[in-house]
C-alpha cells in the first residue's frame, strides 16, 4: 500500500478557516432564518474596478480572434505586466527592481506557501505568534518544524511573540534562525511595522545570512509615513528579502486571482557544499517546472490597476474599507472592548473577555456575527478575535449596532 507523507498528520484539527465555515454550518441547519453578517474571512466585498473590467473584457475578444489569440504565455508573467508593476511599485518610490526580478503568479498566498521549497530541510524558520497560518502550515507539510508540543508550538521552529506589552512588533530571536517571516502591515493583527523595527529585521538578516520572507499583501493599506510599503525601502534590504505581493486585497482580485513576488538577484543561500546561490534562480526554476502563468485575460486586468483611472477607482475601494475599520473601531469602543490594528490595515484585533473560540460562539449566536478567534493564528492569539473591514459598509454598521445591542460582554 501507498505510504502518506506523515507531516500531514501533525497539523492539528482543521484548516483555519474550513473549521470555522463547518461551525456556521451547523449554526445555520439550527438556525434557518439567523440573518448572519460575515466579518471573519478577509475577503473583499466590493466589485472589481471599472478599469480592470474594461481591459479583461477587450483581452477576451482578444482570445476570440486567430490573429490575436494567446496560449500558452510566459510563465514569469506578460512584459507589459512586469514593466507595470517594476515602474509603479518600485522605480516611482526611489526602488530599483529589475522586471526578472518579479514572478508574475495566481496570488500571494501560493507563492508564501510554495517558497519554502527552495530552503533545506535543516533551515530554521522564525514566525511570529500571532501568525497567518499558511506559513507555519506550509514548513509543517514540509517536514521542517518537529512535532506539535503540549503549549500549542512546533518543536523545531522559533517563535516571535506579538503581544500587547510589545506592541504586537515580534522580537528578535534570542537564537539564530535562517527563514523569517514577516508580515505588515499584519494579518492577524492590523498592525504594522514602523521603519526603525523594519531595519532592526534587515540587519539581523543580513548578520545572520538569514532571510526575510516580506507578506506585503496590505500595503496598500499604510496610511502613516513611518510605515514602509516596501521592505526594500530598507536600505541592504535587497540582499536578505523576497517580498510577496498581491492584487487581491489591493485591487480585489480574490477571485480572478493575481499576485506576484519579487527576488532580487542579489538574495543568496547557501548550498551543501558551501556555494553561493541565487535564490531568484531557483525560484524561477520551481516556477518554471511547476507553473504555467498567470492568465492572460487577468494579466491585462491586473495592469489597467497602474492606469490613471485604475488608481483613482482602486484607491476608492480601499477608502470604503477603510471607513469600514473606523466603523468597526468606534463601535467596539463604545461598549468598552479594547481593540487595535485597523489603521495601516483592514483587520481589527479585538481583545476578547473570554476564550477566543468560546467568543467565536457567543458572537454566532447572540449577534448572529461571524469573526475569526485568535487561537487559530497561533497560542499568543488566545483571547483576541479579528474583525474584518471588506464588508458591505451597511452590514458593517449593523454588525456594530447588534453588539452594542444583542452581545452580552
């Protein structure tokens, strides 16, 4: 018989967000008629800009036509893409990306669970605690975090605690560790990293030969100026960081899918043997083996967000999010919980009374809201709970007013 990779066997339960979609299903076969507002997955709830549809509407009669039809595209993503991104992402702000050095790809959650492949097994991974669970996961499948202990860790990864008392910015390891994952502005904890903690990072890394896997997916979100957008506007930064990026929280590609990530060739590991080599090789090599491309109608999609029209319809998406997290701020202040985050980002972090999953169900069922609990990003995540702000605006008011009204707290 067939042997299973046993990693498998050592994630606990199930998948986050799969376990809480398995809870408000039962709650809904119980309860037929509960009128339920979701502020729980960070899915965005708004359509995708006017511009973006334009294009992919022209690139599908585009693909109706012998004399302009695309198959098979360049798996690291169409030219006029790359020079998109490379010029309004990174030239505009002073960040000199060259166009290989960015991988077109179906999203930044792929490419932060399918980076770990190009790292040894014997790579130490730092991840902060509150953390997004694909990166733990990911190293979990991956053979290179030991067994689950009694406290809720993995025996062979480093922990970077996130808490009140810091200000939710992760410490520095106390030991040297290899893969660092950062995230920020933060999912879960809508808090960012200011400038200062960000150089911190980068000059570890580069004193440690580690690297830093950079989760930029909500910068789009950055509203204060000592908050960098990019990790590479951290001077040395390009020697010791990949940094992901996505279109879906940005321009609301959640379901057309698009994202890339960017490797400069400067970013170097180590082989066994003791050579020097380049990351951005590699990965373009599993790129290449294990990927097709982006489509080509989303492609064009993704670039009409860099066009004059793109960027003003964008950033009003975002603006409605982001009144959304004030909504949210304000009401959970008003009756007297203490929340933060929702600020540089769309997540709110609020701190629970009781037990994060006991919270979950309460919520469920006095207010008939579903959020997402703490435990699920980790055990520094007990007694927290994140609300998300890509709600319909009007279902997000109500969700305020049913717990200032229905929630016993």
């Amino acid at each position: 018989m067939v042997t299973v990779n046993d990693n498998y066997l050592k994630l606990p339960g199930n998948y986050l967000f799969a376990e809480i979609a398995k809870r408000v299903k039962a709650y809904k076969a119980s309860n037929p008629d509960a009128d339920i507002i979701s502020l729980g997955i960070g899915d965005v709830t708004r359509p995708l800009p006017k511009a973006c549809i334009a294009a992919m509407t022209e690139a599908v009669q585009e693909m109706g036509e012998a004399t302009t039809f695309k198959g098979y595209g360049p798996e690291q993503g169409y030219p006029f893409l790359l020079e998109a991104i490379r010029k309004h992402n990174y030239l505009d702000h002073g960040i000199d990306i060259a166009a290989d050095e960015i991988f077109v790809s179906d999203g930044a959650k792929s490419d932060c669970g399918n980076i770990q492949e190009i790292f040894g097994q014997e790579s130490r991974v730092a991840i902060t605690d509150p953390v997004y669970p694909v990166y733990l996961d990911t190293n979990v499948m991956a053979g290179r975090t030991g067994d689950l202990q009694a406290d809720g860790h993995f025996a062979g990864v480093t922990y970077l605690p996130c808490t009140e008392e810091n200000n939710f910015a992760p410490p520095l390891p106390k030991e040297k560790v290899d893969i660092i994952y950062l995230c920020s502005p933060n999912n879960p904890t809508g808090t960012a990293l200011s400038r200062a903690e960000l150089t911190k990072w980068v000059a570890y890394a580069r004193d440690n030969e580690a690297i830093i896997l950079f989760d930029a997916a909500y910068q789009a979100f950055i509203t204060e100026d000592d908050v960098p957008h990019s990790v590479y506007e951290i001077p040395g930064a390009k020697d010791v960081a990949i940094e992901f990026r996505s279109f879906s929280k940005t321009a609301g590609f959640t379901g057309t899918r698009c994202g890339y990530t960017v490797i400069p060739s400067s970013v170097k590991g180590r082989a066994a043997d003791g050579r020097l080599v380049h990351l951005r090789s590699l990965w373009e090599r599993r790129h290449t083996t294990k990927f097709n491309g982006t489509a080509y109608i989303v492609q064009r999609g993704a670039a009409a967000i860099f066009t004059p029209e793109g960027e003003k319809q964008v950033r009003a998406n975002i603006a409605y999010y982001q009144e959304n997290a004030r909504t949210i701020l304000a009401g959970l202040k008003k009756v007297g919980l203490t929340a933060y985050g929702g600020i540089n980002a769309p997540y709110i972090w609020l701190k629970t009374p009781v037990a994060s999953w006991d919270f979950f169900d309460r919520l469920l069922q006095e207010a008939n809201i579903v959020g997402t609990p703490g435990a699920g990003f980790g055990p520094c995540g007990e007694n927290y709970f994140r609300l998300t702000a890509f709600g319909d605006k009007e279902r997000t008011k109500e969700a305020m007013e049913r717990i200032a009204t229905r929630l016993h707290v």
